[in-house]
C-alpha cells in the first residue's frame, strides 16, 4: 500500500512519519480562560509525529486526528525556537535533537501504563487546545510537558478527509482484485473447495468447518 500512503498530505511538504498510533486521551473542554472541566472523556486520538530534515532536524509536527470524528483535526509545529521557548518556560532537560524520542516515549507510556501516564488534551472555544501529560505518583500528579495545538485549517481538514476517503477506496479495491486473484487460482487448483469456501461465506460459516463435530 506504499502508492497509497504516499499520498498523505502530511508528507507534502517533506515531513517524514516517525510515530503513527493511536494513544488513549482524555479530552475536557475549556468554557473560558479560567474554567476547565474536571471531568472529561476517555477517546482513543490518533496521534501522527513528523519530523523535517534528515541528520539536522529543523522542525518537528504533532498532528492528532480521529477514527469517530472526520473534522477533528489539531496540529502542533515546533521549531528550534519554539523549543527553546518550551525549554525555558517548562525546564526541560533534553536538546532539541532528543526532544521527539522523549516525545515518542511519553506517547508510548500513555499506551502501556495508562494508569500512570495520562494524556489530557483541553479544548477551548476560540479552536486551540492544550496537551499535557501528566504522571500519577500515587500521591500527586505531576506535570510532565505541555503542548500548545492548533485546530487546523478547514482546507487542512478537508485534503485530509479526502485522503482517508481515498485511501480506504484504494485499499478496497487492492484486496477485491487480490481476492479475485486467489478465486481464480484455487479455481484452477482446486475447484471444488473454492465452491465450498463460496457456500460458506453465503451463509457465514466457517469455510473449513473446524470447532464442529
């Protein structure tokens, strides 16, 4: 599927993927500049890391998208100086260089040990949002790293809706001509089987008739 992917709009401007999975959130929203919700709810977010340059890393691009919402789509660019912004103002430890394997690292506790790692992403009204991932120590919660996002712009989401529309249609039709590839061969091979795995997906059974006495 390499023709397919190649067509992400993420790539177009020479991004290269570095981390593409999906990470549980917790999304609470922001009704004005003090007031947070307490209490939000727990989504599985696709979270898409790009990097820009090859041995000298010039910019780093956090995109975050969902399965069950087409048009939630926010971005965070980070450039050298918008990191040694971050570094100043959170007390960070790493360099710029190191920043996307701690990055990677944080997004993958949030996966392994939910429990102790949360990510909670806060949205507000005017289209920004806040990634914070926090670590329960049991006896407080401490703040790890803070992200600034953007909800990207309407044409951003509409080239990205497309792709996944596109995509999905590519890839069907990929695996119906693959399919019609092994009919043709068992076919040849073996004629009756193939009218016995025919039988069977009609009426839903299972092809080989295994698990049945």
């Amino acid at each position: 599927f390499k023709a397919v992917d190649d067509m992400d709009p993420s790539l177009a401007d020479g991004h290269r993927i570095m981390y593409d999975r999906e990470v549980p959130f917790e999304l609470r929203t922001q009704e004005s500049s003090s007031k947070v919700h307490d209490v939000g709810t727990l989504e599985g977010v696709k979270v898409k890391v790009l990097c820009l340059g090859e041995d000298n890393l010039l910019s780093l691009r956090i995109e975050l998208s969902s399965e069950s919402d087409l048009f939630f789509h926010f971005c965070c660019n980070i450039n050298y100086n918008g990191f040694r912004q971050l570094q100043d103002e959170q007390k960070l430890m790493c360099e710029f260089k190191g920043f996307a394997s701690i990055l990677l690292k944080m997004l993958n506790r949030c996966i392994k040990e939910p429990q102790s790692f949360l990510a909670v992403l806060i949205l507000t009204s005017d289209g920004n949002a806040v990634l914070e991932f926090i670590q329960n120590m049991e006896y407080k919660f401490v703040e790890l790293l803070v992200l600034p996002f953007k909800e990207s712009p309407e044409y951003i989401i509409r080239q990205h809706i497309s792709y996944r529309y596109n995509s999905l249609r590519s890839r069907l039709s990929m695996m119906q001509s693959r399919l019609q590839d092994v009919n043709a061969l068992v076919k040849i091979k073996n004629p009756s089987l193939l009218m016995q795995l025919q039988r069977s997906s009609q009426s839903g059974a299972n092809p080989l008739g295994t698990g049945t006495l």
